[in-house]
C-alpha cells in the first residue's frame, strides 16, 4: 500500500510539473501587446508650432488662427502656438517652415505667393512648392480693388479718371496684388504707378487711409471688412468669379460692362503645410485633424464672418491645388524677368 501511495504521489507531482511547463509554454505563444506588430499612429506629445508668414491680423493670420482653435477643438492633444515671421511676399517665413524637421513640431503657413515667386528668374526665390508637402488650404479669397469711400461713384467713375500718376498700392512687389494689378490695368489698357508695400496688406491699407495711394488691390480681410462696415473703404469690384458675401452688390471682373470686362480670376490662397521629408504617418495625422477642423460648420461661419472666403480642402487634394498654382503662375509669368 505504502509503495502504491508513493507511486501516484510521484505520478501526480510529475502531471504537476507538465501542466505548469504547458502553461509556460503557452503563455510565450500568446503576443505581447507591447511587442506586436499592430499600426502606431503618431500623435503629438508637445505644442505644434504654426510658422505664419504675414503679420498678425492680416487674413493669412487669421484663417491659420481660426483653424489652430478647431483642430485644437477636434483633439484634445492637439496644441499650436502661432509664430509670425513676416517679409519678402510671405517667403522669408515660408523658407522657414521649408527648412524644419519633419517631426510634425512644425507646420508653415503656404500662401499663393509661393506659386508665384518661383517662377520669377529674378527673385531667386528660396523656397518653392517642391519643398512643402501640402495638408490643407483654408482660405480662398478674390483679390478686390479698393478705394477710399465716397471718392468714387463705382468702377467706372474710377477708371474713367485713372491716369499714369495714379498711385495703386499693395502688399510687396510681385506680390498677388501687385500682379494682379499689373493684369487688371494692361487688360483696361490703362497706365498707373504702382506702389509697393512689403510690410503687407496692413501697411497697404494704412497707405490708402493717409492717402498716400489713390487705391489699392488686396485680399478680403477681418480688417478690410471692418473698415467697409465703417465707412472709410469702398470695393468697387471682385478680381474673382464669385461677388462677395458682405458686399452682394459689388460686380466681378467678368460682369464689368463699358468694354471693361475681363475673364480674370486670382485667389489669394493660404493654407498649411509640412517639409517634403515628413513622414507620412505624422503626414496623415495632421491632414485628417485638419480635414475636420475645416469641415466643422463652425470653423466655416467664424472665418467668413471675417470676410474672408472659408475653403476645406485638404490632403491629396490640397497638394493638386498647390500643383495646379504653381502650373498657372508658370504660364502666366513666364515672360516675368
């Protein structure tokens, strides 16, 4: 009897230890959730800074403000703080943000002046759309022209009196105002002398305010809208093909009678973008915290309150908007020296 108590004493011990060796065994097939191969997304672990090239107020400004408050609305570990870096049409900023880490800790604001500048041998511009991986454009406003109220009766008024020693002001030379400027008058077939500020839009208001300019052609801004509402600037026409909503009774180019219409349409565009070596992992994230921060119907009404015209275009197709620019301002400068 004793033997036989020994024996499955022995037995049991042994089924013991085969039980405690399968469950080992099976406890190292089991994947460790720390170690296995399943997708990580990025997200960010600090504030992002936003590298705004135009000054503070202006609409570029405003647009990226605007939308900073929603994506920080659409995710809770999302944060940016706001860096200006004015000068050179927005490209001294631009360069800026082309030249950081693509860690996602930098996104640079793009405005259509990047398009623009490249394909000016003369400007030897630093920076061009080839170096920015788009995630998002904002903001697409039509260029207007502009003029002190009551100085004018409308457009006609004011191109019947325009003359070679008429002063147009705006934002920096080759600029979008500028430009537009240039294609406006040849097409009008009228001489003016036009009159730069690279300070930007805020400057070329000021200008027209003092009347150091009899006009001048800029972007719909918070601070163009408020300055219509006052009284003190008039638009007398829309350099684009839809009139603006604050300002319903003001004709576009295209509807000009008096031989004065033409099929011009210019943006001044302004949106978000990363250097061309971040990943696409940090790429993506930013592109979908963006795409439904500018579809939030908030973020639409507040940036058009503004005067500005709100836009939601994003990823792939925020880069072929960016091409396509890039493509037009290449035809339509390529005699530019």
């Amino acid at each position: 009897m004793k033997k036989l108590i020994s024996l499955l004493l022995t037995l049991c011990m042994l089924l013991a230890l085969c039980a405690c060796g399968a469950k080992s065994d099976t406890s190292n097939d089991t994947p460790d959730p720390s170690t296995d191969n399943v997708e990580k997304t990025w997200s960010p672990e600090r504030a992002v800074n936003v590298i705004v090239c135009k000054g503070a107020g202006g609409p570029t400004d405003t647009a990226v403000r605007t939308l900073m408050k929603y994506c920080e609305k659409h995710d809770a570990n999302f944060t940016a703080t706001i860096e200006n870096v004015n000068g050179a049409n927005g490209l001294t900023g631009m360069t800026k943000g082309a030249l950081a880490d693509g860690d996602g800790y930098t996104m640079a604001a793009i405005v259509v002046e990047l398009a623009m500048m490249q394909n000016i041998a003369s400007y030897q511009s630093a920076v061009t759309t080839d170096d920015f991986r788009a995630v998002n454009i904002c903001v697409c406003n039509p260029v207007a022209l502009c003029v002190r109220a009551g100085e004018y009766t409308d457009i006609y008024d004011f191109l019947d009196k325009v003359t070679a020693s008429t002063k147009i002001g705006n934002a920096g030379t080759y600029g979008i105002g500028d430009i537009t400027t240039t294609a406006m008058m040849a097409g009008w077939n009228k001489e003016y002398t036009p009159v730069p500020y690279s300070d930007g839009e805020s400057a070329n208001m000021q200008a027209l305010l003092s009347k150091e300019v009899d006009a001048i052609v800029c972007a719909p801004s918070a601070t163009l809208n408020s300055q219509v509402e006052a009284g003190d600037i008039q638009i007398l026409c829309v350099v684009g093909n839809d009139r603006l909503t604050n300002c319903p009774d003001v004709p576009v180019i295209s509807e000009l009678g008096n031989g004065y219409a033409q099929d011009l349409n210019v943006n001044a565009w302004a949106g978000l973008a990363v250097p061309k070596d971040t990943p696409d992992e940090i790429y993506d994230y930013l592109v979908n915290l963006c795409t439904e921060a500018s579809n939030d119907p908030d973020f639409l009404a507040e940036l058009n309150a503004t005067g500005s015209v709100a836009s939601a275009i994003n990823g792939a197709d925020a880069q072929a908007f960016l091409d396509n620019d890039a493509a037009f301002y290449a035809e339509m400068l390529k005699d530019a020296e």
